[in-house]
C-alpha cells in the first residue's frame, strides 16, 4: 500500500546537476555524480510521494506511458526499498529504462494526478525514480542476459538499431527466433548513437544494453544498407520475416527564405551527427560552432540539441528561435487539460548553460557575404491558421527587421519522414503522405512477411513510442511465424496520444 499523503511529506525534488563551467568543459552527462546510497535515499522519498490512484493514468496509453509502465507498483517498491523487484516490475514492460530514463519527455508525469493543482507540489519525480531503478539494476548485478531455451528455427531480419529496432529485436530473440538486426552507420544506435548528444546520455549506457544483446544471441551487421550492400532478393531468401525500423531521418529544409544557398547554413543533423562522431574518437567535425555566432531554427529537442553541442564546441554566441510566443510557464487547462501533454515553456539544461531564446519571431532574409551567411534578419511574426485552407500562415506583425550575427545556421525545423532508399522499391513499398509506411492491424504492410515499426510508422517522435511499437510489432512477428504469441503489445497501430483537437 503506497503512503498517501506521501506528496505532503515530501517536495518534488530535481537530480542535481553539475556547475555550468563543468558542464560547458566536457561532453559528459549535465548530471552530478552522487553516492548510490544517498541518491537512493533521495529517490525513495520522491517514490513517496506516488498516491497508487484507483485509475492511474500515468500508465494509460493515451495520457501517459504508451509501453503501460506500472508505475504505481514499483515506485511502492522503490519506497519500500525493493530495488530487485522494482527492477522486474520495470523490466516487465520497458527493454531500455535507462534510455527512456534520460531521453523521454515523460508524458507519464503529465498523466500524473498531482499534475491536476500546482498547490501539490508537482507530479511524481516519475522519470527520475525510472532511471534510479535502471541505474542500480546495472550496478547491483539485476539485469543478466535472457537466453531462449527453445529455438524455433525461423529468422527475422530487422532493419535498423535505433530503439524501436533494438527492442523488437530483443524480444524476438527471447521468444527462439534468429534475429539479425541491419545498421547502416558503423556503430549501431541509430539516433541513440549519432543523434542524441554525449551530454543527454553517455554512449557506454547505450554499449551496455548491446552487450546484453549480443549474449542473448542477437546478431549485429554494421555498414550495410540493406537494398545495395545487402539485396532485396538475398534478404527475403535469407530471412523469414522482414521487420523495417529505418526511422523518419529525411530533414526538413527550408526552401522559400532568400539567401538559403549561403554556405554555413546546415539542416541541424548535419551538426549533430559529425558532433558525435568526433566524441566518439573520429576526428574533428567538419561543422563546428566555435568561434561562430550561431543561430538555430526550431524551439524543439533537435535544436536543443544543437544549442548544447554548439556551447559545447566554444560558439561566441548561440540564440535559438520559436516562430511562437513564450508559452505559458503553467498549464492553460482551456488550451490542454489534464491528462493531456501541457503546452508550457520547456527548458532544456542547455538553455541554462548560455545563449539566449527569442519566441515570436522568423527569418525574413539571409545575409552573407563572399558566398557565406554573416548574419539573419529577424521579424516579428504571428502564427494563424487559413480560414479557407486550414494551412499554417507565418505573418509578420511589422515592418521592424532586427539584424542578427550569424555565421552558422542550423535549421531544426523537423523532420518529413522516411528517406527515399533502394530498400523500399525493391519492396514494393511506397510512402504515405506523411512520409512514412502504413501497416495493417498486424503491423504488417502490403508486402506479406515485411513489418514496420517506430519513427518510420508514426513519423518523428518520442523514444517511449519507438520502444512500445518495437515490442508490439515483436508480438506481430512472433505470430506470423509461430501462429500465436506470449509476447505483450503494448499498442496497436493506431494508436494516438490524448490531445484535444
């Protein structure tokens, strides 16, 4: 029985992080470094302040955890001090909670009931009591590798290690499959490895799980794009079922703003990935901020991302620009009542390290000189819908420009979906309009025994999501090719997050 008046007891309390200058000197985790029994004590105080709710939403799939975490129970584990049980109640539902631990967003703290009042201190340190638990399951000895008895002799290809790929391919390795998971890059990861930066999460954490892995029995290729190194032809005959995790990579550009073609102006990934390959021992990356003022477009985790890695490399200066006003420093319940996801004003550690955020403004021009940009001008600017069309409309609010230093411009303006690839022609696949690939109830698309999953289903969007949709379409797999499974499903294909429309 959880304590309920728990979140009287206790504030919500935050992980401490280390000063700005250590921080802005190394690549390391923004996160101190505290003495495991002190921070458990601390955790099991915030699990404390968890009520166990009769519904509690921060495990619905619609308003909080998509993977259906139990949260209620191990966060009573945690308070009670069972970290070996919490750390099997975790596990039941969630292959990476050291990933989804430090790169989610946590919609399941939104879902929270104390998220209904501000008068209740706050939501549940959900979030940080999740990568508590996975911290001390690694270092206690809890997590081990989980060897099928029985194989069923059939094999699965998946395409792609990102976490919707790592997670499918996980679980079918535990049900007998032979599984074979496809990476193009030289190191496997996908975003995990070359997308999300050092400081956001250390890449030993990321090595750890794959060595898990490789001793259940997955198998890894890196530097093969299947549909040229590997044909389309080899991997039908080779493998029984197909499951593509390819992600939703294709970046979008911008396209109408004047002075585009200036040298120095990059799409944001074209930053991060070279930025992570020089912290992983590659070299110097052949875009750097220092020394540069930069300016990155898009008020989201990419250009988060990017603003970290620029202070980072030693910009002069990095301003980061939203075409929306400051959002609200509380939930607006007329705009997103609870349970749903809040539009508030989000602040990355990034933000506190240096730099500066303008909101409501656009790029009117790019200036440069000699073939490169030197500076942006800014307008002040509103966003509305077309009444006759229903499209998004930038408009400027003035004529007032504001000239603004810039010598590199990083464009973190989204993403459009799945990259056009030899793979899915060979397939016969094609593209919605969203970019992405459609799927049956089954998770399969229109070619038999091919499966998709993650970003390259649901477009862009949130680790949790790519790792639920990993071990369902794991459940699809393991169906098509035994005719039943013990595997869960946390979510079918259709699946949305709570939003008012």
């Amino acid at each position: 029985m959880a304590d309920p008046t728990g979140f009287l007891k206790y504030d919500r309390d935050e992980p401490k992080k280390k000063s700005y200058e250590e921080r802005l000197s190394s690549w390391g985790e923004v996160y101190a470094d505290v003495d495991p029994g002190e921070r458990n004590e601390d955790v099991r105080k915030q699990a404390s302040r968890c009520m166990d709710c009769g519904i509690p939403f921060c495990h619905s799939g619609g308003s909080g955890c998509p993977l259906g975490n139990l949260i209620p129970e191990w966060n009573d584990l945690v308070r009670r001090g069972d970290w070996a049980a919490a750390s099997d109640r975790l596990h039941a539902t969630n292959n990476f909670p050291e990933f989804t631990g430090k790169l989610c967003p946590a919609p399941c703290e939104a879902g929270c009931v104390l998220s209904i009042s501000p008068l209740s201190g706050g939501p549940v340190s959900i979030k940080r009591v999740e990568q508590t638990i996975a911290d001390q399951s690694w270092e206690a000895g809890y997590v081990q590798p989980q060897v099928a008895e029985v194989s069923s002799g059939q094999r699965v290809a998946v395409v792609g290690s990102g976490p919707a790929g790592l997670a499918a391919a996980q679980q079918l390795t535990r049900a007998g499959h032979e599984v074979t998971v496809f990476e193009r890059d030289d190191r496997l990861g996908g975003l995990l490895r070359y997308g999300i930066p050092e400081f956001k999460m250390e890449k030993k954490v990321l090595d750890r799980r794959l060595a898990q892995l490789r001793k259940e029995g997955t198998k890894f290729v890196t530097g093969c794009e299947v549909g040229v190194d590997l044909t389309v032809e080899d991997l039908r005959e080779r493998y029984d079922a197909v499951v593509l995790a390819v992600g939703a990579l294709r970046g979008r550009d911008d396209k109408v703003t004047p002075g585009r073609e200036l040298a120095g102006i990059h799409l944001a990934m074209e930053h991060l990935v070279p930025a992570n390959k020089f912290v992983e021992g590659d070299g110097p990356s052949p875009i750097d901020a220092r020394g540069k003022h930069v300016l990155i477009i898009g008020g989201g985790d990419t250009g988060a991302d990017s603003y970290g890695t620029a202070t980072r490399q030693g910009a002069l200066s990095v301003t980061q620009l939203d075409q929306y006003p400051t959002p609200p420093s509380t939930r607006d319940d007329d705009r997103s009542p609870w349970p749903t996801w809040p539009y508030i004003l989000r602040t990355y550690p990034a933000h506190e390290e240096a730099g500066e955020r303008k909101f409501a403004v656009a790029v009117k021009r790019f200036v440069g000189s000699e073939g490169r940009v030197t500076a942006v001008e800014l307008q002040q600017v509103r966003v509305q819908k077309d009444p006759a069309t229903g499209r998004r409309e930038v408009i400027a609010v003035n004529d007032e420009v504001e000239t603004v230093p810039a010598d590199l411009v990083l464009l973190a303006i989204g993403f459009e979906g799945v990259e056009e690839m030899p793979l899915l022609d060979g397939l016969g696949l094609s593209l919605t309009k969203r970019g992405t690939l459609s799927c049956g109830a089954d998770w399969q698309t229109e070619t038999p025994g091919v499966f998709v999953c993650g970003d390259a289903h649901r477009g862009a969007s949130l680790v949790v999501w790519a790792i639920a949709e990993g071990r369902s379409v794991a459940n699809a797999v393991d169906t098509y090719l035994t005719g039943a499974s013990d595997l869960p499903s946390p979510v079918h294909p259709t699946a949305l997050p709570l939003a008012v429309v």
